[in-house]
C-alpha cells in the first residue's frame, strides 16, 4: 500500500515550512510520526509531493531514517507541470493545489493510496483503519474519507477551515467547506455562514483512500481550470472537491472511516507548543520508539 504526503504548502498562518519543523521529542518532523504508524500498518511504500527545492533534502533525510525495505519516492509539486496542451506562462510561484499536488505523483503510484497532509497528526488506528479499508475492498471506483469528529479538530489560537461531511449511513454524500469556524462562548460556529455545529460532526481531515481513476479526473478538472481566466493569477484545483465532483457523477463511491484516533495539527504558531508535548507525552508512554527510528 502507498501513502502520499503533500508537503508542499508554504506556512502562511504558521509563518514557517511547518513540514520541516522538528516537534518530535528528538526533533522528528511530524510527518515522520504518520510514515510510522503507516509502516506499522502494511504500507510499505512511501510517496511525498513537497517543492523542487526541497527534494534533494527530504529524499536523503527520509533515506537515511526510514527501513530500506521501504520503497520511497519524493517529487516535486511545479507550477509548470501541467497536462499535455495546458501551459502557463505567467508568474506564479504558489502550487495549483492539492488535487495538483496529488497528479504531481501519478507517475510513481499504480494503486491504491491514502494521502494525508504532512503538517498532520492522525494517529495509529486511523492508518490501521484506512489499511483495513484498502485489504477489505476490491472496487477500483470505490474510494475511502478516514473522518474526524469536529470538536476534536479546533484550534484554541483561531478559526480553522474544515469540510463538514453529509452522510447517507456509512457513504458520503457531500464534504461542506467551513472557513472560519470556531468554538466561543457560546458553542461552536462557522463565523462566516453564521452555522451552528454540536461539535459532533464528521469532518475531513483530508486524508483520503483512493484508486489510481483519480488522476484522470484530476487532469481533466486541471484542464477546465484553466480555461478561466480569473483562477490563473490564485486560484488552486482543491483535491475534496475533485471527489466530490466525481461523487456528483457517479464515477465512485466513498465511504465514510471514523478514524477512531486523536488529530492535531500546526496551524498556527502556537500550535507548536501543544504538539511537541503531545509527541513528547505519547513517546514517554512508549506509543512511540524514543527516538522515533533506531
């Protein structure tokens, strides 16, 4: 099984490469906990879309820590790698987002694959889950969202953008993007729509299970995305609602995953405090090797 980690973002809210900030009790990058527990799990290939500058550097890094028995690939999210007959010649330094950054990897992956983010926390049992998922299903067009329970997911610095889930039983419906929401005196809300949540919802937390249809749809969304003119200059081809709109199609499925795990993310720059003693607090129980890789 492969895991992709998109590690290409820029840290705009956390002013840093929080990809690349050391959290674990023996600076680990947070990403090194996720490609842990996934190995603990039955992947055993591990992919990372990160920025050009940054693949040398994170393909020696990663060697030099993980198993060797671990296939490894790291590549590069560039703005000018686009399909055949797309082109851009204008000045853009910033990716065309994460469904971009997972086409970035079509040429590496030939089966089924979660994708997280890599400035996450997701926890074991959610890789066990989503591990359980794959083992357990045989539909190429059947795709998987390992979810999270709101209240579980906000930050205490500021507002956070999550996509709420709309559920049919087990299958997803629908994934709502809610910008700004957060919990104030009087529960939580999304300032922006004005929404009320009890906190019990199911939320993305974009780590997806998917099959290797995906990166067509994904090329044909890059090519409608560039027929308009206004996306160009900021605009990003975003990976959920991809799925969504393949959902809308019926072209699959996906079912919906309660991770059954603790996530906590970096956001902002004070996030950093309260994942370093999370990672410290879960090592020091022996959830995890100190150090991580021996």
């Amino acid at each position: 099984m492969t895991l992709l980690l998109m590690a290409a973002g820029r840290g705009s809210r956390y002013g840093a490469l929080k990809q690349f900030d050391g959290l674990g009790p023996f600076d680990e990058f947070l990403m090194e906990f996720s490609i842990y527990d996934a190995l603990e799990n039955g992947f055993d290939h591990i992919v990372v879309v990160t920025q050009k500058d940054n693949v040398k550097f994170l393909k020696e890094y990663l060697s030099a820590r993980i198993p060797g028995a671990t296939k490894l690939d790291v590549v590069a999210q560039e703005v000018k790698d686009l399909p055949d007959g797309v082109s851009y010649t204008g000045e853009r330094t910033k990716p065309w987002g994460t469904a971009h950054a997972v086409w970035s990897a079509r040429k590496v992956i030939d089966g089924p694959f979660s994708v997280i983010n890599a400035d996450d926390y997701y926890g074991k049992q959610a890789f066990k889950n989503a591990a359980k998922f794959v083992a357990g299903d045989s539909d190429p067009n059947a795709f998987g969202l390992v979810a999270y329970t709101l209240k579980d997911t906000l930050s205490p610095y500021g507002s956070v953008s999550r996509g709420v889930c709309k559920q049919d039983g087990n299958s997803l419906v629908s994934v709502e993007e809610r910008t700004q929401i957060e919990e104030g005196e009087k529960g939580i809300s999304d300032a922006d729509s004005d929404t009320k949540f009890s906190g019990e919802e199911l939320v993305s937390m974009n780590f997806w299970v998917c099959k290797p249809i995906i990166f067509d749809q994904i090329e044909e969304d890059i090519r409608s995305f560039f027929k308009e003119e206004e996306n160009l200059e900021k605009g990003e081809v975003y990976l959920p609602f991809v799925i969504q709109a393949m959902l809308q199609q019926g072209k699959t499925k996906v079912e919906v995953i309660p991770s059954e795990s603790m996530w906590f993310g970096v956001t902002y720059a004070n996030d950093k405090e309260t994942a370093m003693a999370q990672l410290k607090t879960m090592t020091s129980e022996g959830q995890y090797r100190s150090p991580l890789w021996k």
